[in-house]
C-alpha cells in the first residue's frame, strides 16, 4: 500500500488528484484524503485547488524535498525488503563435522540453491567443543553439535547416529553378526578424534574398559584407509559410513554406541533471515535423507 507522501508526490507530478487516482489504482476522495492527512501532520495547505488543475504552495514548495527524500527511502526499504525475502547476497555461517558435511549438507545446499540461487555459504569444519564457541562468538550462525557436549545454545534434535565396528575384512572378528566391546578392546583402535569429549571412549569407560588405542585420527575417512591397511579396528559413525564401507567389515556393537546430532544456534529469534531458512529446509528434507543414507 502507498504512503501518503507517495500519494501526495503522484498527485504533485500529475498535477491532477483524478490522474494520480487512475495511475496508483485509488478513488479520487481517497487520493484527497491521503493528501488532507498530510497537510493536517504538517500544519499547513501543500496545495492549491483549480479549475486548472493543482500547484504547490509556498509551505508545499519548501516541503517537496524532505517528502521525496521519504519516499525515496520508502522505496529502498522495499526494494531491501525484497532483496532480503529473496535472500539475495546473503550468506549462511554452518559448524559442521565429516559426517554431516559429506552425506547431509551438500543435498540439503543444492535443494535450496534451487529455490534461493543467490544465497552463499560458509561450512567451517570442527569438533563439537570449538562449534560451541564459534557460535556463541558469532563467527557461526549455527551449527551441527551433540547437545549433551555443548552449554549456551539453544538446540533442536535432527537425528540419533549410531557407531558401528570397522575392522579389516581379515580380522576374526569380521565374521560375526555383532560383537561386543570387550572382544573389540583386545585389538589395536583406531580412535576418532572428537575433541574434548569420545562418544567410543565413554561407552568403554562405563563398562571398565580402556582399549589398545594406537592411532587418534581426526579424519573418518582416513580411519578407513587405514583399516583397510589392516592398521586396526576402529568405531565409526553409521552415517559416515554410507557408501564408503567398500573394503571393511562393518559390524553392529552389541551395547549402544550412540551419539545425538542437533543444531544449535544463540538465540533463533536473532538469526539472520537466510539462517533461518536453511534451517526450515533441513527441518522439512533431512529426515528422507537421512532414511534414504540408512537403508
């Protein structure tokens, strides 16, 4: 809907309340009004009424400039308003680890460039404490953690991913339908590095258990590569696994090894629009994606 001042300033340009009626889609009276409103905010007449059309006052004249300086940034305020629905330029700060950058995140951008074509992301590898702190510092917008490691974030839970054993295909243990970590802790591990805290080393820890950790590896896939060498045995995330278990046993843990993957973010209300979006899109498609990489 028009402003008064833009209504005033049509009128101004037409030099007629009936032609500037016709172009912005108004009645007359209403095109009068608008302008009767103005000049009473004002405390003056703007305009002069005749035969011959309408002519700006004195007080009109002296006001023009200020009345087309508002409606110009009226003007620009929707056309950032539009640019903004539109996501133009934007750009979306994501903490994300392996399992989520390689499996979840590139189908989830792609559907969404889809629709927002002109929006750019930052995906800013790390472990669930330093995502922590680049969100809180507002270095991130949000970012994938495990709630039960993080403080001072708001949290909504995507998924529960489950770890699996993964040894080499020569392994005795690589015949068995599942095995337990007691079996497991006798053989060299291969540990993913997951920072300050180990979803493998607390399910050890609460049945006494320490295991022969030989390597610590902040890589999934290089874990992989390296029991394939027969290097050792490792726990690794099922959801890293799709579709990279070429070459290894992949063996269910008898007790659960599990961790829960959320997003996180500072306060949602203070998200920046195109954040906020992207988080409506995983909300909607990453529960068939994920469906889909477990199957």
């Amino acid at each position: 809907m028009d402003s008064r001042y833009q209504i005033f300033l049509q009128a101004v340009r037409a030099r007629s309340f009936t032609r500037a009626a016709e172009k912005l889609g108004y009645t007359q009276s209403a095109v009068s009004q608008a302008v009767r409103s103005l000049e009473n905010e004002l405390g003056t007449v703007l305009i002069t009424r005749s035969h011959d059309g309408i002519a700006l006052t004195r007080d009109g004249e002296a006001y023009l400039p200020y009345i087309e300086a508002i409606v110009a940034g009226e003007n620009a305020l929707r056309a950032k308003t539009r640019e903004m629905q539109g996501l133009t330029k934007s750009l979306v700060r994501i903490g994300t680890f392996t399992s989520i950058s390689r499996n979840l995140l590139p189908a989830l951008i792609q559907s969404f460039l889809a629709e927002y074509p002109d929006v750019r992301f930052e995906l800013r590898q790390g472990e669930y404490t330093s995502i922590n702190a680049d969100i809180l510092s507002g270095r991130l917008d949000f970012g994938f953690v495990s709630p039960e490691f993080v403080s001072g974030l708001e949290t909504e839970v995507v998924y529960t991913d489950t770890m699996m054993a993964v040894l080499p295909p020569a392994s005795p243990l690589a015949a068995q339908g599942t095995v337990s970590l007691r079996q497991l802790a006798g053989f060299p591990y291969i540990l993913l590095d997951e920072g300050e805290y180990s979803v493998a080393l607390e399910a050890f820890s609460r049945i006494g258990l320490t295991p022969d950790v030989r390597f610590k590896v902040t890589d999934d896939y290089s874990i992989l590569a390296m029991v394939r060498q027969n290097m050792g045995y490792s726990l690794v995330y099922r959801l890293t696994l799709a579709g990279f278990s070429e070459g290894v046993a992949v063996i269910p843990v008898r007790e659960p090894v599990q961790r829960t993957i959320a997003m996180g973010w500072r306060n949602y209300e203070t998200l920046p629009l195109a954040a906020k979006r992207f988080i409506g899109h995983i909300r909607a498609h990453a529960p068939e994606l994920l469906a889909h990489l477990e199957t």
